[in-house]
C-alpha cells in the first residue's frame, strides 16, 4: 500500500496540504497526484517492454476523467474501451483511433455501427457479434476475446474468464470462429483473454498464457498470421498495509518467455487499470458527526457510497486515516460511514484512528480505480469534484455538480403543470 509524507501531523498529496485542498474545493473530492500516474504507467510499460514489443491498453473504465486520459496520451499509452461512449471520451481526450481497442459485450447493432464509424479496432465477443459486425462493417480489423476456462479477481463479481462466463468465446468454438472469420474477410489482428479484475498472483496469469499460445498456433494452421496476443488486465494493487504488491517483473518476464518460446507473436498487448489509477488518488471527506451507540461508535463523514461504492459492492478494503492528524495515536476503534439512508453505506468497518472531531479530514485510499467511475447521485446527491496534484500546485479537473444539475435533463409534460 502506498504511503504518504507528512508536514506537521498534516497528510501530503503530490506536494499539497490534504487539508487545504479539502478546504479549496470542498468535500468529499477526489484527489490525483499526476506524477504518481505516470510513474505507475512507466513500471508497467518497463517491466514488458525491456522483454518484447509492448503495447499497454488503459482499462479506461477504471476513470475517465479527460485530464487523467490526457497524462496518459502524454505517456504513450493506448485505450482498452468497453463502450461508445468510451470511444469517444478518449478520442475527445487525444487519442487517435488506432490506439484504442473496443471490447464491448452484448453489444447493440447501433453500438456497433457507431464504434465502427470511429475506425477504432473491435474485439469480438461472440459469434453472434462477428456475423452482425459483418453486415455492418465488413473487412474491419478485429481480434477476438475468448473464455480461457481460467478465473481470478478479487471478488466473485468481477472474476470474468472462468468457464461459462458471459464474456467472450468459449473454447471449444474458437478455431471455428476464426475460421469462419477469415471467410467472411476480416483483417484478423489477435487474441485476447481477461481472466477477471484485481488477482494479485501469477500463476492464473501463465495458465492463462498456454490456453492462447496452444490457440494461436492452432489459429496459425488455418492460414491465419496473428500480430498480438492481449493478455488483458486485472494485475492487483496492494489495498491494505502489509499486503505484498505483485511481482510486475516476474509476471512480464514469465509472459514473454512463454510467447517467445512457443509462438512466432512480436507483440504482447495488456490492459491495466487498476494497477495504473488506483493508488494515485485519494478521497476526501469531511467529518461530520461522531455518534457513540454503546455497540459500536461511529465517524459520520460527507461520502457514501454514492461518492465510493465498493465497499457496499465488494465489501473492498480501503485504508483510512485523519489527513490532519496524520501518524498521531489511535486511541478507538469506528465505523467509517455516509450520509446515505441504508445500513450498507459505509466507507470502513472496525478501524483505529485517533480522536475524531467534527470537521476532521478522513482520507480514504487507493480511490482512483473504480471510485468516481461508479458513482452515483443516489438520494439526489450531486457527484463531487475531482482535483489533480502536480508539484505542490492542485487544480479543477471536474466541477463539483450543483443542484440544478440533478434535473437539467429532466422533463415534466406539460399536462402535470396544469
């Protein structure tokens, strides 16, 4: 897990007070430390590139924030999207469609069509996509996703490549799929597997790996010359202290050495998001009342699950600590909880933090994967503002929403204002 410095027991982001970018922009806010993001994004890319043809795929759907996308375009990445509207939002960020991968799933015709238009490449989902992209879109370039029969993440819900999962090709269809691919004249690219979200080991990785290199070189007795294999993402951060970060460098390394061995492939492809975004960022929320039930005491802050919803979802972990009373003694044990009316919304279950006051600055971290992404207006709360850190300077990269913007696209007919 991530530490941070500190000046004066007050927590420091990129440079900057915790507390007074709390106080600049209000709470709850998500916080990026901009060098933190490319620092992340380098020791992915090192850790492949120094072995083979490397291209990393952001995850886009972990954040897609435009400033957050614009670092990375800066850096060189491309974009694994899983929507139009994903598409789009990178193109509108910078980057040019050869750099971006649509993998989407149940997707419409009209989907389809659209992201056809934008010339971005598509990796197939289904049978069914292949022969409606053909009517829509012939010749385009595609690769295609398959089911590997092997799973992992760090939840149940976003375990995705195990056998009879809803995403991509299952395997005893995948030869003939390329197949009747090459027949109905696609540019065939590669082949792509993601086995799920957050796994924190190696070895579903490499069992992974022999499912599409036996694949590829099968693929290749059909006449068929793939450029890339794209192992996808789900490479785990550490969330809690004490929690071993994954050896990024042995996963490459082991990766590599199998595709080199085994296949005539020049181009490993992946697509982190999590272990890119996520310990960037922090979020801020403001202490607003301190209940003491005779069971349990309880922190009330600014943010639920509205603002961070995978603790409810997941029942994910995420460290917490008081930005302005930062490395001083705990001295009781809380619930970290939201403002929303449900007794699941809760940052945090059982943590020691020192004595709480109203107005006190909790720091939640490792809030950059998956935080704003999938928040919500629940309760009719507007979404919070997001800030980037660079150098001890914090700036707006979104406005905090208003009010008014809970019903600007809402429409009462005219027979109800009668």
């Amino acid at each position: 897990m991530r530490e941070f410095p500190s000046q004066d027991g007050i927590m420091m982001i990129g440079g900057k007070s915790a507390v007074e970018i709390a106080d600049e922009f209000g709470t709850p806010v998500y916080v990026t430390d901009e060098q933190r993001l490319r620092e992340n994004y380098r020791n992915v890319y090192d850790a492949f590139s120094r072995f083979m043809d490397t291209r990393i795929h952001y995850a886009c759907k972990a954040n897609t924030n435009l400033a957050i996308l614009r670092v990375l375009e800066q850096e060189g990445a491309g974009i694994d999207a899983v929507s139009i509207g994903e598409v789009l939002t990178c193109l509108k960020a910078g980057f040019t469609p050869d750099r971006i991968m649509y993998t989407g799933v149940n997707v419409s015709d009209r989907e389809l069509r659209e992201v056809a238009e934008t010339g971005v490449m598509i990796n197939l989902d289904s049978v069914c996509e292949m022969e409606r992209l053909a009517e829509i879109a012939p010749c385009s370039d595609v690769s295609f996703r398959i089911t590997p029969g092997v799973g992992s993440g760090h939840s149940a819900k976003v375990t995705t490549g195990n056998k009879g999962a809803k995403f991509g090709i299952p395997l005893d269809q995948v030869i003939g799929t390329y197949a009747r691919a090459k027949d109905l004249g696609f540019n065939i690219k590669g082949i792509h597997a993601h086995i799920g979200s957050g796994g924190q080991t190696v070895e579903p990785f490499m069992d992974m790996m022999e499912v599409l290199i036996e694949l590829v070189n099968e693929i290749k007795g059909l006449g068929i010359d793939l450029e890339f294999i794209d192992m996808g993402g789900g490479i785990g951060v550490p969330y809690m202290p004490q929690e071993e970060e994954m050896d990024v460098g042995e996963l490459a390394m082991n990766l590599t050495d199998m595709i080199q061995e085994e296949t005539d492939i020049e181009t490993i492809v992946l697509e982190p998001g999590r272990y890119i975004v996520c310990d960037t960022t922090v979020l801020l929320t403001r202490v607003n009342d301190i209940k003491d039930t005779g069971v349990k005491k309880y922190v009330g802050v600014d943010a639920g699950f509205n603002t961070l919803v995978r603790p409810t979802m997941y029942d994910s972990y995420h460290y917490v600590a008081l930005a302005n009373k930062f490395g001083k003694a705990c001295t009781d044990k809380y619930d970290v909880v939201g403002p929303i009316c449900e007794s699941g919304d809760y940052i945090a279950h059982d943590r020691v933090l020192p004595d709480p006051r109203v107005g006190d600055i909790v720091a939640v971290y490792n809030a950059g994967a998956y935080g704003f992404s999938m928040s919500s207006r629940y309760n009719s709360r507007p979404v919070c503002a997001e800030v980037m850190v660079n150098d001890g300077k914090a700036e707006l990269i979104r406005e905090a929403e208003t009010y008014e913007d809970l019903w600007k696209h809402q429409i009462i007919p005219e027979r109800l204002r009668r």
